[in-house]
C-alpha cells in the first residue's frame, strides 16, 4: 500500500525516528502504526545489541539537590561521541532521568533503570528508543544517592565529571563555599577513599609491591624491603585520601584540618565522584 508523506510525518512526532525509518517501518507493518512503532522499537533493540560492547566515553552529568539540602543525586548518560552529547534528544532523556531518579529517590541504578518516565515510558526503553534513533550506545554511565546533614554538589565545566560531598556535624554553619571547594579538589585530585580506613585491602596489597620493586630497584636490602614499602604506603595514604590530602589552596593544611577550622567537629561522612572519560 502506498505510505503519504502525512503518514511518515505523524509516525516521526510520534517516535522521534528518522523519516526513511518511519516510511520503511510503515510499509512493513502495512500502514498500522501500533505495528510501526513496535517495529521501530526492535530496531532500537536491535542497534542496542549491536553496538553493546562499544565505549562511551562521551555524554553529560547532571546534579539535583534537594530543597532543604540534605540528599543529593548524580546521573551520568553516556554515548559514545560528544555531538550525540550535545543533541537535544540525548539532553532531554538525561534531565529525565534525572526527574525520575529524584520523584522516586531510585537507591540505585538498577531501581531508576526500572522507573517510569513522566512520559509514561519506561527508562531502560526510553534509552533503547533513543538508542535506535541516534545508532549510538546509550547508557546510564553512573548513578549516585546520598544524604547528610548537608550536601554539596559540583559539576565541572565540561559536564562531564560530577562531585556530591556529604558533611555531617554541620551544626548550622554554612558549608556550601568549602564545600565547593572541596568538590573540585575531588574533581581534580581523584582521592581513591575517604581516609585510610576505607582502601580496599587489594590497592593496599599493590601499593606495597610497588614500593618493595621500587626499593629494590633502588638495591636496598630485602630485610628493610617492608619497613620501606610502609612507609610508601603512608605517602600513598596522604595523597590519594581526601581527609589527608593537602587543601589545594593553601597546602599548609589538609582537607580534615580545613574542616576542623570550619567548624570543629565538621566533616565528612563520603563523597562520590562520576566521571566520563
């Protein structure tokens, strides 16, 4: 049967897919658009499964606060090249996201992956339509939920790196400019963990091998080969935790003497940073 051109047009409002896209799934589904849709829908499926194993390192990190700021939320959508990242569509999907991760307090990827859309779409098909629309891999890159006494949220200039900072012991002073400041160090320094404490004991385990090769290199006896690398490893401590890290703008303290300063008591309770690279 013949497709008009008012056909092809209605079926693109209604899907967003290309035009020849719409014109081809119309004529195979013989003009019913229900059927067209559904066939639109399995390309998506069938591009998403195609390009499954392709990297994204592409897209944007949104933040929302909320209103007293004790919880914060991190979404990243990824694709896999940056004008995709700049498309309205994408933009679109990912500030939707964003809304349903928020209206739902989704725990985790998982849970806002399963959420509905205001739309009324479902997340994971709403990625997979778009999927099918843009021929790129869409995916939700990273997902963050924390509350506190206060959080503060940093999202740096490329849109493509996302910093939440959980403060507790606030006690009603005003954290949000140190808060700033610590979220960008998070934004640039990259701290592997909060304090020592929280290091997984395999980063733990490298750490030390490193520094026994690197002693050894250096021809330093076997027996002190230990003592060496633990000392390595205190350094190690110092530059990758955030509590011991050196403040960016003024090296003569550190990130938990800067919140003592603050507010004695202040500090934090974690941190997390999503990044697209």
């Amino acid at each position: 049967m013949a497709i008009s051109a008012a056909d092809v047009n209605k079926l693109r409002q209604m899907t967003g897919a290309g035009m020849m896209d719409c014109k081809k799934a119309l004529t195979e589904a013989g003009g019913d658009f229900e059927a067209a849709i559904d066939i639109l829908r399995k390309a998506g499926q069938k591009v998403a499964a195609k390009r499954a194993d392709n990297a994204t390192n592409e897209g944007v990190v949104l933040v929302a606060i909320s209103e007293d700021g004790t919880n914060g939320k991190l979404v990243a959508l990824a694709c896999e090249t940056e004008p995709v990242s700049k498309v309205a569509d994408f933009n679109e999907l990912a500030a939707a996201l964003l809304a349903s991760a928020v209206a739902i307090d989704a725990a985790d990827k998982e849970t806002l992956l399963a959420s509905t859309l205001a739309d009324g779409r479902g997340a994971q098909e709403a990625i997979v339509e778009l999927t099918g629309k843009i021929g790129e891999k869409i995916n939700i890159a990273g997902y963050e939920n924390i509350t506190a006494d206060k959080v503060v949220s940093y999202v740096h200039s490329n849109n493509k790196i996302g910093v939440l900072v959980a403060f507790t012991n606030v006690n009603g002073t005003d954290v949000t400019e140190v808060g700033k400041d610590i979220a960008m160090q998070i934004t640039a320094m990259k701290p592997v963990a909060l304090d020592k404490d929280g290091v997984d004991a395999a980063t733990i385990e490298r750490e030390i091998e490193i520094g026994k090769d690197q002693a050894r290199q250096e021809g330093k006896p076997e027996a002190m080969l230990e003592r060496i690398a633990t000392g390595k490893l205190e350094k190690f401590y110092k530059e990758n935790t955030l509590l011991n890290q050196q403040f960016v703008k003024d090296n003569s303290i550190n990130i938990k003497q800067l919140l003592e300063q603050t507010q004695k008591g202040l500090t934090i309770s974690t941190f997390k940073r999503i990044a697209l690279a």
